[in-house]
C-alpha cells in the first residue's frame, strides 16, 4: 500500500499541475485600478537571505564585503562590467574532477560561456540600480578595439585608461570562483561563487568588494532499495543547467542586494531624468493631447489584426519620422558616449553621431574642443 501511495502521489501532483495550465487571455481593458508609483515596502530585505535561509538551506555563503568611503563622497555615475575570468576553467567539474573532457577550443568557449553567463545576471541586477550601466555590448566593443581580449591583458591595462576609452566613472572585474557540483546518491549540490571588484577610473581605487558563494542542497531519504534506486535518479536532475542558473541568478542577487545604496545618487538621476522628460517636445505634445482628449481605453484588441509571422511589416514599410538636425560644439570632457546620453538619453546611440561626422572624425575618441558635430 505505501508503496502504491509513493508512485500515486507524485501522479496526482502532475496532473494538478498540468490542469492548472490551461491558457487564460486577457484583453488589455481596465480591471483593477490601484495607483502606480506608490512606495514600494521591503525593497531594504527583499531578496537577502536571512540567517534562518541559510541554516535551513545548509548554504553558509561567503560573506565578504568591503566598502571604501569614496562610495559615498564620489559615487561613480556610470560604470561598466568587464568581463569576468573564470577560474574554474571549461570543463563542468563534477565532484571534484573534470565530468566533460571537452577539447581546449571547446573548454574556451565553455570558460567563456559560463564566466559570461554570471556577467549577465549581475548586469541585469545592477541595471536597476541607482547606477547608468554601460551596455555589455558596447564594452566588449570597446575593449575589443583596444585588443584586450584576455585577463592579463585586462588587468594590466590601467583602469584610468580604460575609463576614458569607455567614458566612465568606475568599472566592475570580476572573478568566477566556483560552478561546480556534488553528486553522491541520496545528495546532490550545486556551488556558484562569484567575486567582484568595483575600480574607480578616475584614480584606480577600490571602491567596493564583494564575494559569495550559493550552496543549492538537495537531500533525499530512502528507507528501503526501490525508495533508493528512485531518489538516486530523481537526485540527477539537480545537476541541471536549470538548477546551475537558478543558482547563479541567486548568488547575483544576493550579492547586488548588498551593495550599499547611493541615495545622493538615486535622488540626483531622479531629478535628472525629471528634467530631461519635462524638456522634451515630445512628452509636452502628448501631455496636451491627452489634457485636452477624453478619457478612451486603447489598449483592447478591438478586433484589429495581429502580427504573425506571415503578416509583420517589413521595416522598409515603417514610415520613420526624421527630427530636425541639430549641432553641438565639443566641449572639453566630451565624448561620444556622452553626447549620445545628453541628446538620446541612450549611450548605445554613439555610433550614430560617429557615422554622421566621420568627415571630421578620424575615430571615435578624436573629439576635440572647438569641432561643431551634427547630432542626427
């Protein structure tokens, strides 16, 4: 009898599960009307784990962190993130040795992809930070162009340089310390540590440090050989690339979570970005439009096609608005990226002005003071 409740049970779960996945669609008409923008309650604790998580979880961590006092007094505006070195190489260590045996391409690709793959989670979570990220793109574009395309070439450049090659204030290395795991039967674990370093370019100091580790732990007890065979086979699907990531999002988050908040900062981009919308001819157009207009739902389907893949305009069939061109005489301090973020409000818009004044621009760090650019 426990033994038919064993296999009926995780059956029935199943089934559960599945029938509460019917589709559900929802028209974008108004249903519950509760304000936007109200303030938002345990932003201080959400998502740091507690002592009891880590007694319950059986993840100690590795509690490092280490901030210097110029976080405060000169927080750096806009920073970029390196990419990280791993330090565990490219092949999935499997308890304690190499599981996969990849080839030295395939183990620098892997090396690559794993490094990469904690870079992007910690560059999702700081993006909603108080800080202006540098897109990851436009880093390793930069960085490329400068032939530094490994760790000792990265870390023997000096940060002021790179700084003003990027046009930013500080910028994050960082170190993959751990993405391994632990298989033994009835116990599996999966280790993700990272270490991060924040440099300020303006004179190579550390800002902050910070390091952790996530222990994800999965027990299971057998009392009898089929209950033994079964959570034995049931433990290996801890070992996969889901349960790698989940690991991996979790020890960014924790580790953003702890970096002290600028509120000088966060208040000096919210008033920044307040005045930039209030100057925009844009917004104002609209804002009278809607002042004067009466209130209408327009966000309903209202019975009007949808795009398939069949039925996509082309974007050669988009009409686009041309804004009027503008002009801006280079000031000293100026760069692209700069420029890109005072009239876009998007530093990814670079190349744009770049394409528009290469008559006069042998590259794109060769402003100099004086020069009139058009900004397209």
């Amino acid at each position: 009898m426990q033994k038919a409740l064993a296999l009926f049970l995780p059956l029935l779960a199943l089934l559960v599960a599945f029938s509460s996945c019917a589709s559900h669609s929802h028209d974008l008409t108004c249903v519950n009307n509760d304000p936007f923008y109200q303030k938002e309650e345990g932003n201080g604790g959400y998502g740091k784990k507690t002592a009891l998580d880590r007694v319950y979880q059986l993840d100690p961590g590795q509690r490092l962190l280490k901030v210097s006092t110029s976080l405060y007094t000169n927080p750096p505006r806009r920073v970029a993130i390196l990419p990280f070195e791993n330090l565990e190489g490219g092949d999935f260590i499997l308890n304690g040795r190499p599981f996969t045996h990849r080839n030295e391409e395939e183990k620098k690709a892997w090396s690559w992809t794993y490094s990469n793959r904690l870079r992007r989670f910690f560059f999702a979570y700081l993006s909603l930070r108080e800080f202006d990220l540098q897109g990851m793109l436009e880093t390793d574009t930069i960085l490329k162009e400068l032939d530094i395309t490994n760790p000792k070439s990265l870390y023997n450049t000096p940060p002021q340089d790179l700084g003003k090659a990027m046009g930013v204030d500080a910028l994050i290395y960082g170190k993959v310390t751990r993405y391994r795991a632990h298989y033994y039967l009835l116990f599996t674990q999966v280790q993700v540590g990272l270490y991060v370093r924040c440099v300020s370019a303006r004179d190579g100091s550390t800002l902050f440090e910070i390091s952790e580790i996530r222990r994800d732990n999965n027990f299971r007890v057998a009392t009898n050989p089929i209950d033994f065979v079964a959570a034995s086979v049931q433990n290996t699907m801890g070992l996969r690339d889901l349960h790698v990531a989940r690991a991996a999002d979790e020890v960014c988050r924790e580790m953003v979570s702890r970096i002290p908040v600028i509120e000088a900062l966060k208040q000096e981009k919210e008033r920044y970005l307040k005045s930039l919308v209030a100057s925009s001819r844009n917004v104002r157009s609209v804002k009278e439009k809607l002042a004067n207009g009466q209130e209408q739902d327009y966000v309903t389907d209202g019975g009007g096609i949808g795009f398939t893949p069949d039925n996509i305009p082309s974007t050669a069939s988009i009409k686009k608005d041309t804004p009027p061109a503008r002009t801006h005489r280079v000031q000293k301090g100026d760069t692209l990226f700069k420029l890109a973020r005072e009239y876009y409000n998007d530093t990814s818009r670079w190349s744009g002005i770049y394409k528009a004044n290469q008559a006069v621009l042998p590259n794109e760090y060769s402003l100099t003071p004086g020069q009139l650019l058009s900004i397209p």
